[in-house]
C-alpha cells in the first residue's frame, strides 16, 4: 500500500460546525484524499452531504444560505420544541432520500441511546433518519425513536469520533473540533441555556480524554454562538485557516507514514 487510508472526524457544535467545510475546502486543495468519515450531530450533517460527491463550493453557497427557518417546526412541548421533520425533509431532499451505504465516501454517523445510554452508530440506512437522530439537541429536538430506543445528538456521547473512524479503516485520523471555550457568550433564550450546558459538558469530557487522532484541528469559533446561524462566511474561513496552519503537520505525518510502509 503506498498511501494510507485517511480518515475524517467531524465534531459537534452546532452553526460552529459550518468551520468544518473550511477543513474541507483546504484538504481538497492540497489533494488529500479521504476515505472515510465519521460525524457527530453539525458533523453527521456536513459529513453526509460531502460525502454525496457535491461540489465544496456548492455546499459553502448553500451554508450561506441557510436560516433557522429551515428547522425551526414548534410542536407541543413534551420530549422537544422542534418537531425535526421539516430539517428531515430538507436532508432527505439534498441527499436524494440515499443510504447511507450509497455515498460516494464511506460516513458513519453517531447518535446516542438515553435508554442504555449507548452510542448507536449508523453505517447503512436512510441518511436523513440517521442525520435526523444524530442532530436532536436534547430538550430541543423531539428525539428520534427506533427499535426501542430513544436517538438523540451524537455529541452528548462523543464529540468527535475519533475511534469510530479509525474502526472504519483509517490509518491516519484528523479530528475537528468546534467545542466551546471559556468565553463569555450571550445567554437569552432556552435553546442557548441547553447548548451552553451541552458546551460545558462536553469541555469537561474533552479536558478528561484524549480525543487519540494523530492530527487534531481546532478552529477558534469561540466568538460565535452554537445556537445562531449569522455569521456561516467567517466561521467557514476560520475553519479554512486553521486547517492552512495544519498542513505542514498533515503532510509530516503522512510522511512519516510512508517511511514506516
């Protein structure tokens, strides 16, 4: 084998998840090559629809153009506010109501079980069911129920799911995390009250393990809010700089790699 196979974790993190089609705009530019990825909630979403073949282009176009509005379903408050059909409907449309098996990339998108408190990964079946669960906020997102269980964000059991991707067949692994840092941030509503708890859980987790991927990128999307979805254009080019400061990482590591094989 005279390349390795290189593997892709996208992390959770809400609108700061949109820094992860920065990573991938410069990835493509330097022809690395991926072949597989694994996604949590914002990173499911952005990993499938990548992984459909669109252009990267086309999909920051379309980040740009994207509003609340586009989810925001109210439903009678009883396991969530937002019902999730109408962002199910949308992943359905852009993703041609696929499997997940059909992708051009290999995804295996992570959702968590509050029954078992399990992570539950999906690597076949409907991308948008799979995006759906892994994508449902807790408190926010009705949760998904399957086969006796109760599906919600991927996030609140793993983050950036680095082991999963390694198990896919990576060799080499970069993680992207969008997490939070401890900056001040504006707190009006209850959907910033739930996601600045989820923040501050997941810090905990990240600080307590090692996420393990050989190249970690962190785009600093601290200044923006998880929760609103205003300023797609700078977080995508934060995301697109970081990942411009990591490639001389990147490409030793590869290096290294190939010495090795």
């Amino acid at each position: 084998m005279d390349k390795p196979k290189i593997g892709l974790a996208l992390g959770s993190g809400g609108a700061r998840g949109f820094a992860h089609l920065g990573v991938l705009k410069i990835l493509e530019e330097n022809n690395i090559q991926i072949d597989y990825i694994a996604g949590s909630s914002m990173g499911a979403l952005v990993a499938s629809f990548y992984s459909m073949g669109h252009n990267i282009n086309h999909l920051i176009k379309l980040s740009l153009a994207f509003k609340r509005k586009f989810y925001m379903d109210f439903t009678v408050p009883k396991m969530g506010f937002i019902s999730g059909n109408r962002i199910k409907e949308f992943i359905k449309l852009f993703t041609h109501g696929k499997n997940l098996e059909d992708l051009k990339i290999p995804v295996a998108v992570i959702a968590t079980d509050l029954v078992k408190g399990e992570e539950v990964i999906f690597i076949s079946g409907s991308i948008a069911d799979a995006v759906r669960a892994s994508i449902s906020i807790p408190g926010i997102f009705v949760p998904v129920k399957e086969n006796g269980k109760i599906l919600v964000d991927g996030g609140v059991i793993d983050r950036v799911p680095v082991s999963i991707v390694r198990k896919m067949g990576a060799d080499i692994v970069i993680g992207v995390d969008v997490t939070f840092s401890k900056k001040e941030t504006e707190i009006t509503n209850i959907y910033d009250v739930i996601m600045k708890s989820i923040d501050i859980l997941h810090m905990e987790a990240i600080n307590n393990k090692q996420l393990g991927s050989d190249i970690l990128i962190q785009p600093d999307v601290s200044q923006y809010s998880s929760t609103a979805f205003t300023n797609t254009g700078e977080i995508i080019k934060i995301g697109e700089e970081e990942t411009t400061k990591k490639m001389p990482e990147i490409m030793k590591v590869l290096e290294q790699w190939k010495e090795r094989n």
